[in-house]
C-alpha cells in the first residue's frame, strides 16, 4: 500500500469510527451491537463468524471489550495506523466532553450546581447496580460462580485495600481452575494476523511496563510518570469491562487525595451521559486530580496510560488466541475470573458508591428508580443522566 493510500484509509477509518464514537450511547454491549451493523451487516467487512470470534477474544481479555473490538477492526483494515484510527475516533468525543466537565468544575459550586451532581452520584448507585445485576446472571450463573463472587465481595468490605483487588482477581482464577468445569469455545478461526515476533514485542513491553513502571516511579519521582503508572496498572488489570475499572480507578485516586469521592463520583456519573468507551472516565480523573499534572494534559496523559495496555495485550495475544481458547484450563480460570470481578464490582457498589450518595429515603426512591428504569424499562444510560441532574436540580429548588 503506497503511502497516500495509507494515509486515505486512516482517515477513512478515523470517520467511520468518529461517526460511532458520537453515536454509541448505551454501555459495552450496545457499542458491540453499533460494531455489527456498521461492520458485518453494512460494510460486509466481517462474516457473523469472525465478528463472533473477535468478540470472544476481546471478552477474554483484561481490558474494555467493546475498544478492544475496535482496535481489532482497525488493525485488519489498516494495520497498526488502522488501530490507531480505530482509536481516536471512537474515543476522543467522549475524552473531550468529560475533560470539558472536569476543567468546568471549580466554576459550579452554586447551592443548584452541587443538587445536579448530587443526582448524578445518584444515577452511579443505579447504573453500577445494573451493571452487577447483569454481570451475575451471565458471569455467576453456577453455586460455584456464585461462592467465588460472594468470597470476592466478603474479603474486599472486610478488607477494603488497594492492593487486595488483584489478588481477589487471582484467587478466582485458581478457584476457577480448581472448582469450574471448561465453558463451550468456538473452533473459528480469526482472519486477523499480527507475526509471532510482533506479538512477543507487544507482550514483553506489556509486562515490562506493568513490572517496570513502579519501580521506575520509586527511583525518579515524577508527578507525570506516576499518574501513568497508575492509569496504566488500572488498565491493566480490568478483566470483565468497563465498570469493573470503577473500583480500581476509585482506589487509585481517592485514598491518597487526588481527587475527592464527590468529584470521583459525580464524574463517574456523567460518563454515562457520553457516548463511546466508558474508559475515558480516566480522561475525566486526570483532568480533575489536585496533583501537579492536572487540567487538559493530565487527562490526555490518563486516558493514553488506561489504554495503552488494552492494545499491547491484544496485539500480544491474538497469534495464539485459537490455541488458547481451545483449552480447558484456560477456559475455567477465566470462569473464575468472571465470578470474582462480579464479586469486586459489587463490593464497589457499597463502598463507596452507596455510602458516599444515598442519605435519606428520597435518594433510596431515585436510584431505585433508576435501576429500574435501566434493568426493566430498558431506558439508555444517557436518559437516566439527564433525569437524574434535572431531580437533583429539582430538590435543591425545593429544599
């Protein structure tokens, strides 16, 4: 491919991607549904099979799915400046519009301004408990399934520390291994190839990264160095989408002051009024932490680390991913993965998204209405947002 050619399919790609990014509202599993239409049904660029596939790959791996899947579609159509195209465009209106809120913030501390995040605070108690109901009738559909999310939840409220959270995510893998039966797999193959050699370059800088970076951090200190270290760790080690990097994210920023629960919730909320990945909520955190690299460069800087490692892993596995999806070990340790990240999304549901937003009865109706709204009457997430900052309005009014 000649370079004009080159440069012509990424904006191509940029476009098509930019048109989804501004249009996919509604959470992981809609944006997969967008993917398809424009995908395998509109442009014809994948079969049902290899779309199938692909989603698989990318539930299995640690990260947010429904990017990954972009990044996938971009890098067979483009390669890597595909993938990169993929994702600029599906990302930066959501990125922009929540560093846009985040710089906003110190300019809304009117008596009416702190009602509407009130309510937005409220939408996150319904949003997140949507989240865990869904995740547990897929993820922890077995008693077994179901004992590894409870010994998740149980052990995160008792012993609510920061580094507890990965360990959780491996206990569940070994009880995975030891406790759960292999899940049915697909024999379908991928059209999607990156050289072996590539895909050990990409894995060893994943590791490197993830090893090297705290130490790094320890031996030359630097504001900026260690907002990407823990943006990227959070990255990282997010297995079951975008609402399990809630807690992570949560216990990254808010114990040590960068920024505060209110701030971290109410951020948290209006990134469900955004189209696009809900992994820009870092772009929102980096942009809002009280630390030295703040404003617009600390949510680039944020929002570059939290994805950085969603491509490296992907790249890395996708040569062996027919290999590793046909076997058994792996297909239970990531069962038990599944039921233990349920298990820390739903501890993450009470602290500290319920303690830090329902007060009184009244808030208990909101949020219940909400849940309901979302689970039952099937309303967008974007809906329940802007209902939920016009009550949030209402009551300051009114009280």
């Amino acid at each position: 491919m000649t370079e004009t050619a080159s440069h012509s399919r990424f904006w191509s790609l940029f476009r098509i991607f930019f048109v989804l990014g501004i249009t996919s509202f509604g959470g992981p599993v809609a944006h997969l549904g967008y993917f398809r239409y424009a995908f395998v049904e509109k442009r014809q660029w994948l079969s049902e099979r290899d779309y199938a596939e692909l989603v698989a790959l990318c539930q299995f791996l640690p990260g947010p799915a429904s990017s990954q899947v972009g990044l996938a579609i971009g890098l067979l159509r483009g390669h890597y400046r595909g993938a990169l195209a993929a994702w600029l465009g599906f990302t930066l209106p959501s990125a922009i519009l929540l560093i846009a809120f985040s710089v906003s913030l110190p300019l809304l501390q009117s008596a009416l301004t702190q009602g509407v995040l009130h309510g937005l605070k409220l939408v996150a108690v319904a949003v997140v408990a949507h989240a865990v109901w869904g995740m547990a009738k897929t993820l922890c559909n077995t008693k077994t399934k179901i004992s590894i999310m409870t010994i998740s939840t149980l052990l995160l409220l008792v012993f609510p520390l920061v580094w507890l959270q990965p360990l959780v995510i491996v206990l569940g893998a070994f009880l995975g291994y030891l406790c759960l039966a292999p899940e049915p797999s697909s024999s379908n193959a991928l059209p999607l190839k990156i050289s072996s050699t590539a895909a050990k370059g990409f894995g060893l800088l994943f590791l490197l990264l993830l090893i090297g970076l705290p130490l790094w951090v320890q031996l030359y200190p630097s504001a900026a160095l260690a907002l990407f270290e823990s943006f990227y760790r959070a990255g990282a080690l997010v297995f079951g989408g975008g609402h399990v990097v809630l807690p992570l994210l949560q216990a990254e920023v808010v114990p040590n002051g960068l920024v505060d629960a209110d701030t971290f919730l109410a951020g948290y909320a209006a990134a469900q009024a955004v189209p696009g990945p809900l992994f820009t909520f870092a772009a929102f955190l980096g942009a809002a932490n009280t630390g030295p690299v703040s404003g617009v460069s600390g949510g680039v800087l944020a929002l570059l680390a939290i994805f950085l490692p969603s491509f490296l892993v992907l790249a890395a596995v996708l040569p062996y991913w027919q290999q590793l999806r046909s076997s058994a070990t792996i297909s239970r340790v990531m069962a038990g993965v599944g039921a233990s990240v349920t298990g820390i999304l739903l501890a993450a549901l009470y602290q500290p998204i319920w303690q830090n937003s329902i007060f009184n009865v009244v808030d208990l109706a909101i949020a219940l209405g909400g849940f309901v709204a979302l689970q039952f009457w099937r309303r967008p997430a974007w809906q329940l947002v802007l209902a939920g900052g016009a009550l949030g309005a209402l009551l300051t009014l009114i009280g």
